[in-house]
C-alpha cells in the first residue's frame, strides 16, 4: 500500500487587495485513490484536485488543460489560475513547497494521462 502524501503550504489568493495574506493550503497525494492526481485543499473546505504532470510542468512554462492555467512566477513562484462558473480564482504559490511534495509523489508513479483540474 503506497503511503498518503500529505505537505503543508502556503498560498496566497490574489485579488485587489494591496497586501496579499498568506492562507495555509494542504497538499494531498493519495496513489491508491488516483496516482496522477494531486489535490490543494483550502481554509473551509474547498478543494481542488489537479493533475499532477499539470503542476510540474507550470513550474517550467506557462500549461492549460480545460480551465486551468500554471505558469511560473519568476524563478521562485507559481501561479494558478482556475476558471469555473462561478468565476476565476488566481492562487499564488511559493515553488519550493511544491517542488518537495511533488518529488515525493514519485514514489509511486501512476499511469496514463494526467485528469483535468476540478475545482470543488
């Protein structure tokens, strides 16, 4: 049984607001529940689950699938923009958190093609 990956970060939800406040985001990876997966789950209970080559590969350039765009921010962040009907979001991440967790994630490679993002 592969472990449940689980890594605490911080994001920053980006909106007019001059300084941006820092919110504690979970990280989940759970291979037996889907192995190309990842899940960011938010103060009250949002969740998105994204695919996890989805992440790697905005660490590097810009990527979209469906309503989802990654790109990176400079060489030490990253953006994710989340477009749905009930608006877009647009989350701001530091890149090494992410980095450290999607390495562990590794440890148990899935299979096929990466699912699209959904938010919760």
């Amino acid at each position: 049984m592969p472990p449940v990956i689980h890594e605490q970060a911080d994001a920053w939800l980006v909106n007019d607001t001059p300084d941006l406040p820092a919110v504690p985001v979970d990280l989940l990876y759970d291979a037996d529940e889907d192995p190309r997966a990842v899940h960011v789950a938010f103060p009250g209970g949002d969740e998105w689950t994204f695919g996890r080559d989805l992440l790697e590969g905005g660490l590097h350039a810009p990527t979209e699938r469906g309503g989802v765009r990654v790109w990176p921010c400079g060489r030490t962040q990253l953006v994710v923009e989340v477009h749905s009907k009930e608006g877009v979001e647009v989350v701001q991440f530091d890149s090494a958190p992410l980095i450290r967790f999607l390495h562990r994630t590794h440890t148990d490679e899935g299979a096929g093609p990466a699912p699209d993002v959904t938010p919760a």
